[in-house]
C-alpha cells in the first residue's frame, strides 16, 4: 500500500443547515489507473453536546458520485446520505472520530473530493493510498477513545467499496469478558453490512448481546470472513462494512482481498465469447423495444450501453412521470405519503420495507405497466417534503430513485412462462461484469396535492 496524497487539517466546519463546506474542498492526481484506498478521519458531535437541538453530519462527495444514498441502515440513522456507513452522524458518535476508507478504481488525472456538512463537524485528515497486489492489510487496532455508548455502540471504522472487486474481508478481533477485565463491561464490536447489523451467532435471540457479532463475555477471540457473496449488494456498484465499538476491541488483524479486475474479467470471458454474443442481444431487445412502442426500455438499455452513463433525471412534465401517475401502484405511494403527512411528518422518506404489508406491493415499488416494467427496475427509496397550504391541503415534492441493473436469479423451469425473461435477464447481469452494460442512477421528480382529513 502506497501513500500518493496526506493532509493533515484539524478544520472545524463553519455550521449550517446543510451545506457545501467549500473549504474543506480537496483536489488529489492520480498517475495511473488502479485501485486506491480514500481514508479519512471526521468527528461528530450530538445536539447535547452543541447545546442545540441539531447533532453535528459530515459526508464526502467524489468525482460528484454520493455515497450512502441509497443505504437504508438498520440503526435508523440514515436521512439523504448522512448517518450511513460512509459518513459521519454526531447523534451516534457522539463527539468520537470514525475512520472511512473508501475502495475506488481511479482514471488516471484529477480527482476531487467534495464535503457536505450539517451544522459544525470537524475533518482531521485525507489520505489516498494505492493498492498494491490487490491486499489491504491493517493491524492491532483500538479506538482511540473510549466513548460510552449505551446499548448500541460507537461507530469506529468503515470499508466502502465502490466498483472494487471484493473477494474476502477477514476480521481477527479481541474482545475481553467483564471477569477478565475485572469490572462489569466486556469488550465487544458490532458489524454492519450494507447498513444490516450482523448477529452473534452463539447469542442471536439476546437483547444484551445479538447485535454484537464479537463480545468478550461469549468468546475473547474470533475470526470472520465476509466474502463477495455476502457483501454483495442490489445496488450493485456501492457496498460498505461498518464496525461499531463498545469498551475496548482490538482488532489484531484486518485483510481485505481484491480481485484482480483483468483475472476476474477474463474468467468470465472465457466461459465462451460472451461479449458478442450479449451484444447481440442487446441490439435485439433495442429493436424488440422500439418496435412494440416502449420508448423509455429502449432509451434506458440504449443509455447503458455508454461507457461512461450520467444519471438520468425526470422533472414532472415529463412523459415518464405521466405514465407513472396512471398507475395503480401510483395512489399506494400518495396512500403512503398521506398516512406519514397525517402522523406529522412533513419530510423523509420511503423505503420499499414501508410496503411489506401491502399485499399487491409485497416489500417492493414496481410499476407494472408495459414500459415501466421493463424500463425501471424497482425504486430504492423515495425522498419527499410537504408544505401546508391551508384546508388540510399539502403542496408535496418528492423523488423516486432507482437503479438501472441486472439482477441475476436462479432460473426458473423451462415450463414456466418466466423461462425466457430471466435467462435474457441473467445474460444482460453477465453483461454487466463485462463492462458492456453499465449501471446509472435514475431521478424521478414529481408534484402532488394531497389532502388529509
């Protein structure tokens, strides 16, 4: 690992509801394209310790990608990319320093590290560091504080992948029982995957221990491996592993291992020549789209056949949003907003999760009109804010986000009339390994009045 970029600021924010901190702005160049390791240390504090209502938020922008956006973390801190595994939230760091290093494939050139804060964070330092021979090792950790934290611990270190390939995350880690340290409190370290905490797999049903997959008082050391397979993540360009300390962890060893991208590629290409051959169905089903009148299907695939694909946005003239609000699946999503406008809440979000009980929604938002099922893949979230106008009426803006991805799935019986679309399906997910077909977000703005009684 090579240190190519180090600076050292100790600079607190200037405070504000939500804003770019244009100070803390950072450029760095890369000499060549590879895999680079972005590690920063920020901290945080909460509303108590501003002696305000408002805790202390900190995220990173690069090269204009934001991450977390979609992370909906089981702690719920998340709220529009603050509070998620890569950024900082005072109301859980309590005043403590949490360490991200964010895992990126870099082109060769500028690059440019952007901060958005909320009210007064502090950024202590940046590094960027290459990754040599695919291995990122670190050893013999502790927090360098020891912050008391309740029930649910201190977020201390986060891994965020970015397009990395990553083959396996192998944690060593001592913890200390309370009779071993002579006091009451064990040591112990909480892992979150993709913003879900894994259990204790000797105590999973304990209140006092199941959130903390490594506690001193069950077993002083332990090793985990997480692999590609686990981490892996429908939003497939953006993963991350948080750890969350309480008492005193160590953390003997940390060994993350890549794969290398040329190999990975290769193996897949040599199962048969799959980059023509996907190609080629991709032009079909251009063909097949525009023929049967699915404009935006055709526009979409034809969008991520780009090598470098922008977001997508849709304001609410739009002929999408127009579509959109003839479906069915349209009034459960106002149906949803009317009940949290109702309860008082003006801003937030919507999970797909917010639907789990509805039972043509199923846990999902689908929209599954003739175009919109083939061009939107399912919406990750939905961010909205409502302003009263008067007579139980609200004026609301909102935004339905989505990924445009392949989802590979186990193919179903030949009988079965879901046969073809899956396996056309799980060819364009290859395609995606590939490099032919590339991921992009897409921005569905639209406006509504709602009324509550």
């Amino acid at each position: 690992m090579k240190n190519i970029f180090q600076k050292n600021l100790q600079l607190k924010a200037p405070g504000g509801n939500i804003y770019e901190w244009n100070s803390a702005e950072t450029k760095f160049q890369v000499s060549r394209k590879g895999l680079y390791a972005i590690k920063i240390k920020a901290s945080a504090k909460n509303a108590k310790q501003n002696n305000s209502t408002d805790d202390d938020d900190l995220k990173m922008v690069l090269d204009g990608f934001d991450f977390g956006k979609y992370e909906n973390h089981q702690e719920k801190i998340s709220w529009k990319g603050f509070g998620t595994s890569a950024s900082w939230n005072g109301a859980s760091l309590r005043g403590g320093i949490k360490t991200i290093h964010y895992f990126v494939t870099l082109e060769k050139g500028d690059h440019i590290l952007r901060f958005f804060a909320d009210n007064t964070p502090t950024l202590e330092s940046i590094e960027v560091f290459e990754i040599e021979e695919n291995n990122f090792e670190l050893n013999n950790l502790k927090p360098s504080e020891n912050i008391k934290s309740e029930s649910k611990g201190i977020p201390w270190l986060s891994f965020v992948f970015l397009g990395s390939y990553t083959k396996s995350f192998v944690l060593g880690v001592n913890t200390k029982s309370a009779k071993t340290k002579g006091g009451t409190d064990g040591d112990n370290l909480k892992v979150v995957v993709n913003g879900k905490i894994w259990n204790n797999e000797q105590a999973q049903t304990s209140k006092k221990y199941k959130n903390f997959y490594f506690s001193g008082d069950l077993k002083e050391f332990d090793i985990l491996t997480i692999t590609n397979e686990d981490i892996s993540n429908p939003i497939a360009f953006e993963n991350a592993i948080e750890l969350w300390y309480d008492e005193e962890p160590e953390i003997s060893s940390l060994n993350i291992l890549f794969f290398d991208n040329q190999e990975f590629l290769a193996s897949i290409r040599s199962m048969v020549d799959l980059k023509s051959y996907i190609i080629n169905i991709v032009n079909t089903i251009i063909a097949y789209f525009e023929v049967f009148n699915k404009p935006f299907s055709a526009q979409f695939i034809r969008h991520a056949i780009e090598d470098n694909p922008s977001p997508l946005i849709f304001h609410p003239n739009n002929a999408l949003v127009k579509l959109i609000k003839k479906n069915p699946s349209y009034i459960k999503i106002l149906e949803k907003l009317q009940e949290k406008i109702a309860n008082g809440i003006l801003k937030g979000e919507i999970w797909p999760k917010d639907f789990e009980h509805d039972e043509t929604m199923k846990g999902q938002i689908n929209f599954d009109s003739p175009d919109l099922a083939t061009s939107l893949h399912g919406i990750k979230k939905i961010e909205y804010n409502a302003k009263s106008s008067g007579n139980n009426k609200f004026e609301v803006k909102f935004i339905l986000f989505d990924i445009y991805d392949f989802q590979k799935e186990d193919t179903p019986s030949f009988l079965s009339g879901q046969f073809i679309k899956q396996s056309i399906i799980n060819e364009l997910d290859k395609g995606e390994d590939l490099g032919i077909i590339h991921n992009f977000e897409i921005e569905i703005h639209l406006n509504q009045t709602i009324y509550v009684h």
